[in-house]
C-alpha cells in the first residue's frame, strides 16, 4: 500500500482552511499533519474536511495558541496525547494504523509542535528558551519515541530547530538565533539518536545542499535571499527507511494569498 502524509505547521486551521483545501485537491495525500491549529476542539473545521474526503481527525488543540491535529483518508486503530514538561500545551498527538486502514504491520505516527524558544537564547533570561531545551531533552527520554527492531514508526511536525548547516540561509549568522543555536541543534540531534530515527529529507537530499520548510513574515519579500530555515521533519523509523519512495517540500505555497510562514512538506511510503 502506498502511503502519502504531509506535515504542515498551518499557523491557524480556521484562517487558512481555503489554503489547506487547495493543497488537499492538490497533492491528495492519506494522512495530513497539522500544527499551530489554534482553536479548541469543537471548533475545528470538521466538515470541510470531512467533504475533501477526510473522515478521520485526531484533535489536540486550544484556544488561540499551539494546537495538533492529525487528519487522514484511512480510519486510525488508536489515538494518544502525551504532555511535556508538565504543561497541557497541545503539542503532540499520535495515531496508529493497522487492519482497519488495510495496513497489515502497525503503523505509529506522530505529530508535534516544539516550543519555538522566544528570542533570547539563554534559558536564565528566558523562560521560552528553558521550557524549549526541556522539551527537546524530555523527547530524547521519551520511550515510546524509541522505535526498536520492526517497528514502524513515524515521527513528523514543527520541531522548531534547523539542525545542520545547511538548514539554514547562513549558519555563521545564525549560530546566536533561536532554532540553529548549538545547544538546539545538539539536543534535537540527540532525540533523533536515541530513537535511531531517520531523518527522511537529509537521507534523501546530500547535506551539502541547502534545504528549507519555514521564511519569515519579516521579510516583505521572502525570495529575496532566500533567507528560510529547515524547522519542518519528518522522520521514520529505520525499519521504514527502504519504505520511502518519495520526498518533497511545497516552496511555492509560501507564495500563496496570506500564506503559512511554513510550508508543506511530504513523504510517500510504501507501507
């Protein structure tokens, strides 16, 4: 079975749900990942999704802030949250697949929306930073974040950190900004080592390539240098690491009217 899923931080469901539904009839894939969803549960835009021929939706989100969702074409086995640090923050939701999906071996995926670290990067001055350094360590303990032997496993989302040099417009630049600081890089690299995770767009684009999923709103033009940053992953278990058949970031979405300052990124399975 061919499986097509999108990871994509939508910076609000409700405003750019015209947009979603454009890349949905688009791009079609299975299983679509969404964060910053920002609305409470019962204000998610069931129906819409529901009329692009998507039936099944795992929610985690709240009012105004940080919010996850999983919404996909085949039904789930099972649903689950997990909290970090201690805060019910909406920040992680996961799914399984299996017989029900027509998917013989199970399938877990996992979406997640890290804390962006506000602009200090010192976590004395700055609580966002702290809270941000403790979740990515919490991740590395996190056992059911460590796939072992046959287990299938995805992990994708916002994880808010452009791990290696080429993740970003000018590492020499950005070395002092949040989300390319050595200790952001190191400890979201360490996650990525203690579930043995594969890290699908660096296996499959040379790291001396530059590559990008994010560019800012402070920038009238975003084209303009190209200044972006890889802050969007997604990453397979290696028992799923021969099952990619297919990688691809949606660059001219950030083009679109009032667009996410991320983009679309997706990958296609054979599972």
């Amino acid at each position: 079975m061919r499986l097509s899923l999108t990871t994509w931080n939508i910076n609000s469901v409700r405003l750019r749900i015209d947009l979603v539904a454009k890349f949905l009839k688009s791009a079609r894939p299975e299983v679509l990942c969404l964060q910053e969803t920002k609305c409470i549960d019962d204000a998610f835009p069931l129906k819409r999704f529901k009329r692009l021929g998507y039936e099944h939706v795992a929610l985690n989100g709240q009012k105004g802030y940080h919010g996850v969702a999983i919404i996909s074409k085949i039904p789930f086995e099972s649903k689950d949250i997990r909290t970090f640090c201690d805060k019910v923050d909406s920040r992680h939701i996961s799914v399984s697949f299996g017989e029900k999906a027509g998917i013989a071996k199970p399938l877990v995926l996992h979406n997640f929306y890290v804390p962006a670290g506000g602009d200090i990067p010192d976590p004395a001055l700055n609580e966002k930073f702290d809270h941000k350094l403790r979740f990515l360590d919490e991740m590395k303990a996190c056992e059911p974040l460590h796939p072992r032997g046959e287990d299938r496993h995805i992990l994708v989302g916002d994880l808010n950190v452009a791990p290696h040099e080429n993740d970003v417009w000018s590492h020499k630049q950005l070395l002092k900004v949040v989300s390319h600081t050595p200790v952001e890089t190191e400890k979201l690299k360490a996650a990525l080592a203690a579930g043995e995770w594969v890290d699908v767009a660096r296996e499959r684009i040379p790291m001396s390539e530059k590559v990008y999923t994010w560019w800012s709103y402070r920038s009238a033009d975003w084209t303009i240098g190209d200044r972006g940053r890889r802050l969007d992953h997604i990453w397979v278990s290696r028992a799923l690491k021969d099952a990619v058949s297919d990688f691809r970031i949606l660059r001219d979405a950030r083009s679109w009217e009032r667009p996410s300052d991320h983009v679309p990124v997706t990958v296609t399975l054979e599972v």
